[in-house]
C-alpha cells in the first residue's frame, strides 16, 4: 500500500485527489504546519527539502507534485488520468510545469500582481477547452489545487470574475466526489496554512 504525508490545503492536495481518483486504498499521514512536522528528522530524512507531498513508493520517497501525479497516473492507466499518446503525456508534462514552476512560485517571486499575470497566463492557456488536454487529466488536478487556493482561501483572493474560463473549470472539479472527499477529508483535520 502507498503511504501519502501531506498538509490539509497545501500542493499535496493534488496528489490526494489522484488517490482518491484512482480508488486505492493508501496509508495516509498528516504533518502539522503548525507544529513544523514537515522539519521532522524522520521527515527530512524522506524529503530533505521538508515539503509535502511525499509518496513512498516501493520504499523509496517520491517527492513533487507533478512526479507523484505522473506516477499514479501511470500506474493507473484505467483512471484515464493521462494520455496514452507520448504527445498527449508531454503535453500533461508541459502543464504540470507550467503549474509548477509559474503558477506556484508567483506570489513569492513577485507578488500579488505576479499571482494575477500567472493565472491570467492559465485562463488563455486554457482556453475554451472544458479541460487542460481536452480531457481530464492529472494536469487539471495541478491546475484546480493552485486556483483553488487563490480563489478560496489566498488572503489576497483572486477575482473570480477576471477568470471566467478557471471559474468553469473550478466548478467542473468541485463536481468530481475525489475532489470533495479530498475537501472533506483535509477541511475535517484542519488547513494551517499562512493564508
Ligand atoms: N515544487 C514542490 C513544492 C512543494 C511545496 O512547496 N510544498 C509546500 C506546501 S504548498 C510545503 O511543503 N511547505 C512546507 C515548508 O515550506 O515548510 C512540488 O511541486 O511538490
């Protein structure tokens, strides 16, 4: 069974909407903001970076969103969570980079304006299509936990009206019962994120 650490809220919320997609039983263990799990010396010693997710995966610790989406993804080829096409999957690729290295980091970089640009990039990227890759895939995951957060719960919200395309595609996500276990699961222990 795969043994899951995460933070209620946080990025590895993706990976446990994926679980939870892919229908899996899996060990799941919670670390505490609040009381520095993260930098735990049994934590660290998994993620040395002291950041979540991690899946332990054949004993060893699989660290980053995108490489823990890839690999359930992967393993669970009847979820259809990516394409089966090598095209289709760069294009997974491209996404969950996109995600990852400009959604993610754009608050610290620089800022709330950068947060607006970063996802204003999203909205055209996404385009008129209902979903990332056209079908739902493990990149609308990365995307929706990202807008998620700045929608909901960012102490500097986003505008919902300025991003009527991920406003679609948000409530799409909410409709899918991984997404509200997942809510209903991480609301239940509690977010201590620094909103
Ligand atoms: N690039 C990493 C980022 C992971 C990350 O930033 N995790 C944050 C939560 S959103 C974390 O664990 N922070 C703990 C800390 O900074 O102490 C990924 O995509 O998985």
């Amino acid at each position: 069974m795969l043994t899951f650490y995460f933070a209620p809220g946080s990025s590895s919320m993706a990976v446990h909407i994926a679980l939870y997609e892919i229908g899996m039983p899996f060990d799941a263990r919670a670390l505490s903001f609040a009381r520095k799990e993260q930098l735990r010396p049994d934590y660290v010693a998994l993620n040395p970076e002291g950041k979540v997710p991690v899946l332990i995966v054949d004993g060893k610790p699989l660290s980053e969103v995108a490489a823990c989406l890839y690999y359930l993804a992967k393993t669970h080829p009847e979820a259809n969570l990516i394409p089966t096409d090598l095209a289709g999957e760069a294009q997974a690729i491209s996404w969950m980079s996109f995600v990852a290295a400009t959604i993610h980091p754009a608050g610290r970089v620089g800022g709330p304006e950068n947060v607006v640009k970063a996802f204003g990039l999203a909205e055209r990227k996404l385009g008129t299509n209902d979903w990332a890759l056209g079908a739902y895939s493990i990149a609308d995951i990365h995307l929706f936990r990202l807008y998620w957060r700045y929608r909901t719960h960012a102490t500097r919200h986003l505008n919902p009206d300025d991003y009527p395309r991920l406003e679609t595609h948000f409530n799409r996500m909410m409709a899918r019962p991984a997404v509200q276990r997942t809510l209903e699961v991480e609301t239940e222990i509690g977010y201590e994120l620094p909103w």
